[in-house]
C-alpha cells in the first residue's frame, strides 16, 4: 500500500508541470491568433520537421550502425579506443555543433554566387536551400547518432552477435546475416535510439535558427514571441507533446514483446576483417568521430586561440561549478526517481500503473524547454498559494530559487533515467525476482540485494546521459535561473549573442570535456564489466 | 549519497534568493559586456550591487506575471519600443517619480506616463556594396523595387527589429503600402531569411546580395570586432541612413522601467539615472556604438563616420499597437 502511494506520488510530482501543459488545449485561447497560426505557420512547420527528423535519424543511421556493427562483430586494431570515441559526440551541444559551421558555410558562398550568375536564381535559391539543409542535418545528425550507436552497440554485441554467429556456421554469408538476423533482431534497439534522435531533433532552437529552417519549435517561439501569445504557442506544445505521445505508443505497440537487452554480458568479437572490410570499419568508425567530435573541437580550439578581449577565467569557473553542480544534483533525483518508480512497478503489477510510468518517462522530454518552464511557473505560483506552509520553506518557493531548476531538470531529463533503467530491469529474469522472493526476502530488500547491483550498468550508462544533458541544456537553465547564475551553457549563449563567436569556444569546450571525461569513464568502467 | 546531500543543500542555500537591502535585481534582454562594466562603475560608486537574469524579453515578461504575487526584479530592461509600451499596458511598470530623469530625453522619446525610459537608441540602417552598388538605396521602400530582385538580405520575421520597422511603416503609411514593401523585399531576397544582422552586412561583403538590413551598432561592433573577417566585411559597405526626405530613419530603443512591487525602488531609480546620465550614455556609445537616448551627447568617431542623421521619432509609440498586425503581413506574404 504504502509503495503505491509512493508511486502516485513520484509520478505526479514528475507530471505536475507536463499536465498543467495538456491542460492548455482546452483552455480559451485568442482564436484570431490561433487561426493566423493554423492557416499560415502550421503546415509548412509541419512538412520542415518531417523533413528535418527524418535526414537526421536517416543519417544518424548511417553514421551510427555500420560503426556499431563494426566494433561489435570485428577484431581490428583501435577497436575499443573507436568503442569509446565514437559516443564522445553526444557531448558537443547540437546549437555548438550549428555554430561551428558558420566557416565552412560561408566558405561556400561564392559557389552558390556562381550558380546565381551562371544558370539564374531558381536554381540558385534550390542549391541554397539543400546545401543549407544538408549542413544543419548532417551537423545535428553527427552530435546526435551516439544515441543510435549506443543501442544498436548493444543490440549487436548481445543476442544478435550470437544468433548472426549461428547463421554464419549454417551457411548465410556477413550481409545476409547482417540483413536477415542482426538487423531485424536490432530493430527495437534501433527504434529507441531513433526516438531520442527525433526528440533532440525536434526539441532544438538555437541550430534551427540559425539555419532559418522553420521547424515546429521555433514555429511556437515565434507565436509565443511574436504574437506575444503563450496560450497559443501552449496549444500548439500540447499538440507537439500528444502527436510524440502517440508515435511513442505506436512503437511500443508495433515492438510488442520484443524488448532489447542491452545488458547480457556481450559476445566478444573474433572475427578478423580482410583488408577491404578492415578499410570499410576504420572508415564507418572514423567518418562519425571525425564529423561529431575532431571538426567540432577543432573548430573550437582554434576559436579559443584567437579569443581577446577581457579576462573571463574567474566567470568560466563559476559557470562550471554551477553546471557540474546542477548535473550532479538532478542526476542524483532522476536516477533516485528511476529506480523508485521502476522497482515499485515491477513489485505491484498493474497496467494502469504501468501506463503511467511510460507516459511519466516520456512526458518531460517531449514537451519543449521554454514552455515547460512556463508550466513550471505556473507549478512555482500554485505551490506558493498553498496556506499553512512553515516559514522556512517560503524562500524556495519563489520562481528563481535553484528549487525550481533543479525541479525542471529533473522532470525534462528523468526520461532517460526512467527509460533506460526501465529496459535494464527488463533484462533481469523474473525468476530472480521470485528465488529471492522464496528465500524470504520482501520486496524492498530483494530489489536491493538483488536488482540494484544488476542494474549499475544500466544506472551508471543512465546517469551520465542526464548529466551529459544538463550540461548542456539551455532553455530551462535560461528561463528558471537564479540572479547572478551562469550555467555552461547560458554563457555559451550570452557570448554568441554578443557576436563573441571567438570566445564563446572556451565554455563550449569546457561542456564537450565535462561530457567527454563522464563517458569516456562510463565506457572504459562499462567496458571492463564486460 | 548522503554527503552529496549536504554539498546540494550548501550550494542551494547560496542561491536562495535573500532580501538584500543594498541591491538591485534587473531582469534584461541585453548583458554584455558593455553593461557589466556599467554595473560594476555603478556598485563602485554607490555600494548598490547589481544582480541580473539575462533571458528574452517575452520570457522574462513571462516570469514576471508568474511572480505577481511575490515579485522578485526591481528593474525590467529590453531593446524594444513595442515591448516596452505592451508591458507598460499590461502594467508591468510602475511609475518611477524621478524628475531628474523626466527632463533627460528629447520630447516623445520616453513612456509619456513615466512608466519606463529609454537607455539607448538603434537605427535600422541600409547597407551596400560599395564594389557592386554605385546608387545605393534612399528609402526602405526603394527595396522593394524590382531593380533589386534576388539582391536584398535581411534577417527573419521572427526578429524584433524587423517587426518594428514594418510596424513603423505601418503607422506612417498604412496597410496597403505596408503589404505591397513586406512583399515586394520577400520577392528581392537573396536567400530566405537566416543568421543575424551581422550575417547580412558580412552577406553583401561575400558577394550573396547588394543590399542588406542591419541596426547601426552591428556595424560599430563589426568595425571593432577582433576577427580580422568581421572588419573586412565592415570596410566592404557603406552605410545609408533610409528616408532622410521624409519621417526620418526607422529608430529603436533600448530601456527599461521599475516593476510593479518591486522591492529595491529607490536603487532602481538609481541605477536609471546613473545610466542615463551624461557620462554613461557617452560611454556607452563608445563601447557598443548606440546612439544615446539623453539629449546633447556628442557622436563618436565611429558614428560620426556613418554620417548625421534624422531619426523617425513620430512612430515610436505607435510600435506596440502594430507590431500584431505586422507579424500577420508577414505570415501573409510569406516572409519566414
């Protein structure tokens, strides 16, 4: 009984704010604004984010599969140090990734000049427009595949490694059992993967911009800002947040019973390539970590070197002790709400309450960061309201208190924590469950003694998703911020707005270490396990 | 676990917002390093501590009506005319009762009721390649004219600099003329609408378009940039001040006004004045090429290079109640 209070009660605590969002579209709202944004704004926004998510999860593919195929089934040289290096672009936030472009970009201007002088300006606002949404997709695709290669990674080297070796022994050659078994057998894996991919991809606002591409976030800003409209523009979010809703149930339905297990111990490789397929993996390996993590850093290194102008050592330092503490911080409340939600749920087994777990880990990351924290203020106001608080508890409730920040963290990143610890319980037999059940265990101390320590890989991969993100989250940390609080990432975004495009690269490198230090010890911990 | 419970905790408590007697708290759409430095002259001078949360201004906006109830900014600051009289319509402002700042301004630049005031003034200005253009453009209307198809480059809709200025035109010249300009500068775009003002000029000086849009300090700060490429595209352009025979060049400001509730009233105004007086505004056209908003502030060399100027001070106040009708003159003629 009392786990299901608890369960009630973490849940609505992470749904508060995403709720008070839904709510949005039955409220009145201004319908001359509603309708200019329906008959003019919506359907091309619409098209231009169908467009835009499925370049980048197609290339993410690209970039993403054969280079876990690679380091999952072949035996070369530089394997494990690619195994690492290739999640490192998961730590270059996709506005930095937008930016660093700007040279390449401008470089090729006087080709499309050409184009305009020499064959007339359709064709030249064609060439425009595809090299412009050529750039923008490959560079979120090149910082965002990690998420496809992380799952696809383990999905390859888990069943998939074995059964493919099974089909090899039968007689299917390497891309017949690449087609046929490893392939299909990946496909949630794949699935999961892509749906991060799509929510990073859809949630962006600062790359968007600064490509002109008119997805549907900037597409809300814009009625938010510039129609000075919110009840519109949280309309329109509660309508992006039900259709992800929907796609999100779709796929759990079509994958069915199908789940992935990204935690059995993995085959390791044996297999050495020939010389072609050697060329191929180093090749598949290196393109990633070339495009999503050396040009990025490079480009920001050399920025770095040219930076002038006034000393910001004391600011950087401050910037990043508040972000390394914001990420510990809602780490610590994610993973704590993943486990309490997760465990409780997999003791009390009901389907309602299952449901409500899956929408309370999806629900924060679907929804766009500004609106959310609008949803948050409104949670802030609420709470204040309420009578007989003891005193001391009042100055936390004011909206610019680290309470609410740290709240809006949690509640966007807990998704992952929730998800990924969701699908590693999964992995875990039932049978445990019930030997240690037999053997006279209750529930709290067989998920302790038990689960918990299955769980850490899980955990310890789940943690430092959420870390990597807080780090480099933007909106949120923009909107609920105390007086006088620089994150990493607010201060990336206060240079760049000052036009200091130079010296912005000091904290943009300081958020690519900080991510790139936690995965590489997460891999090198994850990999060692194994 | 338990230990990280304790460094949260600490570090929380260090942020809470406490009542600090000696402050101010801004809530402002501009941080730079311009404004720093002024802060930091003002704590000097007066022992009042300057604290700030940088964010746009609707957002900002936002967390003000949230706050109503228990209003944490003492000062709200932003760089737009039409936001600044929209929030002093849904009373956001409350008057701040200085007459030194009062006489400051020239007549019509300031919030008529005292509820805001400007701190500085940008103009929306035309520039042109001066390899490739030998006529540049006189007017805002002159680049709709179809001499300029597939020449023109110009920022999105979704900037508040352009909904001013077609807001501008839209009160001096009605909604006819307004649709047939919106229109004909979508058809004379060289690319659809991308980047900032700074990417327009640097735009023209790579050969994509002739002419581009772009506020007076972008040009400043391009001139004083440290990348060498940046001072190139500058030196590649000149500078046209538009509509000189008529109403004047399209201007906007920034400022700022004291929050309904606030709880530091009295440093607010302080810090008001001290912006607006002489020495500030002269700084700050020096370090971010603004123009002063105070009255008898010397330009500095920079603008004085750009050449004098009239500036359209007849629609300033008329911003805010056009700036809707502007953004749907845009989504009309398709301008991203």
């Amino acid at each position: 009984m009392i786990s299901r209070v608890i369960f009630w009660v973490a849940c609505l605590i992470l749904l508060l704010p995403v709720g008070q969002l839904l709510l949005g579209v039955f409220a009145p709202v201004d319908t001359e604004s509603w309708e200019q944004v329906r008959e003019y704004l919506l359907v091309p926004a619409i098209w231009e984010s169908i467009y835009l998510t499925v370049a980048v999860c197609v290339l993410s593919l690209l970039f993403g599969v054969p280079a876990a195929w690679c380091v999952s089934r072949f035996q070369f040289p530089g394997r494990r140090l690619f195994s690492v290096l290739l999640v490192l672009p998961l730590a270059v936030p996709p506005y930095v990734a937008a930016y660093i472009s700007t040279d390449a970009r401008e470089a090729l201007i006087p080709w499309l000049v050409s184009i305009r002088e020499n064959q007339g300006v359709e064709a030249f606002l064609l060439a425009e427009r595809v090299h412009r949404f050529s750039w923008l997709s490959v560079m979120l695709a090149a910082v965002l595949y990690p998420y496809v290669f992380l799952t696809a990674r383990a999905a390859f080297s888990g069943t998939g490694c074995r059964l493919a070796d099974a089909g090899r022994t039968l007689g299917s050659g390497p891309w017949r059992s690449f087609f046929t078994i490893s392939l299909p057998l990946a496909r949630p894996a794949l699935a999961a993967g892509l749906f991060l991919v799509a929510m990073e991809t859809l949630n962006d606002y600062g790359g968007v911009t600064y490509f002109g591409v008119q997805t549907l976030t900037p597409t809300l800003f814009k009625t938010w800002f510039g129609l000075g409209d919110i009840e519109s523009a949280r309309r329109l979010a509660a309508w992006i947040l039900i259709v992800i809703l929907v796609l999100r149930f779709l796929e759990v339905r079509f994958r069915g019973r199908a789940g992935f297990e990204s935690q059995r111990r993995p085959a390791r490789p044996t297999q050495l390539p020939k010389r072609p397929v050697l060329i191929a993996c180093l090749i598949a390996c290196f393109g990633p970590v070339l495009v999503g993590f050396l040009y990025p850093c490079l480009t920001l290194l050399y920025w770095l070197s040219r930076t002038t102008g006034p000393d910001r050592t004391e600011g950087l330092i401050r910037a990043t002790g508040h972000s390394l503490g914001l990420g510990l911080a809602v780490t610590a409340l994610c993973l704590l709400a993943a486990l309490v939600i997760n465990g409780i749920n997999r003791f009390v087994r009901s389907p309602a309450q299952d449901t409500l777990a899956r929408i309370a880990s999806v629900a924060g990351y679907a929804s766009p960061g500004s609106v959310l924290a609008v949803a948050i203020f409104g949670t802030a106001a609420f709470f204040r309201e309420v009578p007989f608080l003891p005193e001391f508890v009042r100055p936390w409730l004011i909206s610019g208190s680290l309470l609410w920040l740290v709240y809006g963290l949690s509640v966007r990143y807990f998704a992952i924590a929730g998800q990924m610890t969701r699908e590693g319980l999964a992995s875990i037999p039932r049978g445990l469950d019930d030997s240690a059940r037999l053997l006279g265990g209750r529930p709290f101390s067989a998920f302790i003694g038990v689960q918990l320590p299955l769980l850490r890989p899980a955990l310890a991969g789940a943690g430092i998703l959420v870390f990597i993100d807080v780090v480099k989250e933007l909106p949120l940390s923009l909107l609920l911020r105390p007086f006088d609080f620089e994150t990493l990432g607010t201060w990336t975004y206060g240079l760049v707005d000052q036009g200091l495009i130079f010296a912005c690269a000091a904290p943009s490198l300081a958020i690519v270490a900080i991510g790139s230090i936690g995965l590489v010890v997460v891999e090198l911990f994850l990999l060692k396990r194994s | 676990m338990k230990s990280l419970t304790v460094i949260i905790s600490l570090a929380a408590a260090a942020f809470i917002a406490t009542a600090n007697a000696n402050e101010v708290r801004l809530y402002t759409q501009r941080h730079y390093d311009a404004d720093k430095e002024v802060f930091d002259r003002f704590t000097k001078e007066t022992g009042i501590e300057v604290k700030v949360v940088k964010a746009g201004a609707d957002e900002l906006l936002t967390r003000i009506d949230a706050e109503k109830d228990a209003p944490q900014a003492d000062l709200f600051v932003t760089v737009d005319a039409a936001t600044l009289d929209r929030a002093a319509e849904a009373g956001v402002f409350q008057p701040h009762g200085s007459e030194t700042l009062a006489g400051r301004f020239p007549d019509g630049l300031a919030a008529s009721d005292g509820s805001w005031v400007p701190f500085t003034m940008r103009a929306r200005v035309i520039v042109a390649s001066k390899d490739r253009v030998s006529e540049p453009p006189k007017t805002y209307a002159d680049l709709a004219d179809p001499s300029y198809k597939g020449k023109v480059l110009i920022r999105s809709s979704s900037s508040g600099y352009n909904q001013a200025l077609l807001a501008s035109i839209l009160a001096a010249e009605g909604k006819d003329k307004a649709v047939a300009w919106a229109k004909g500068v979508k058809e004379n775009m060289a690319r659809p609408p991308q980047g900032g003002d700074r990417d327009q000029v640097r735009g023209v000086a790579l050969g994509l378009g002739d002419v581009a849009v772009s506020n007076s300090y972008y040009l400043g700060l391009l001139e004083t940039s440290d990348d060498p490429k940046d001072r190139e595209a500058r030196a590649a352009v000149s500078v046209i001040f538009p509509n000189q025979g008529n109403r004047g060049t399209h201007v906007n400001i920034s400022g700022g006004g004291v929050v309904k509730g606030a709880q530091n009233v009295e440093n607010a105004v302080k810090l008001m004045e001290f912006i607006t007086s002489a020495e500030i505004q002269a700084l700050y056209q020096q370090l971010t090429s603004e123009f002063a908003a105070a009255k008898g502030i010397p330009p500095t060399e920079v603008q004085k290079a750009w050449g004098e100027f009239k500036p359209d001070l007849t629609t300033i106040h008329q911003l805010s109640d056009n700036t809707e009708e502007a953004l749907r003159i845009f989504n009309l003629v398709g301008w991203q």
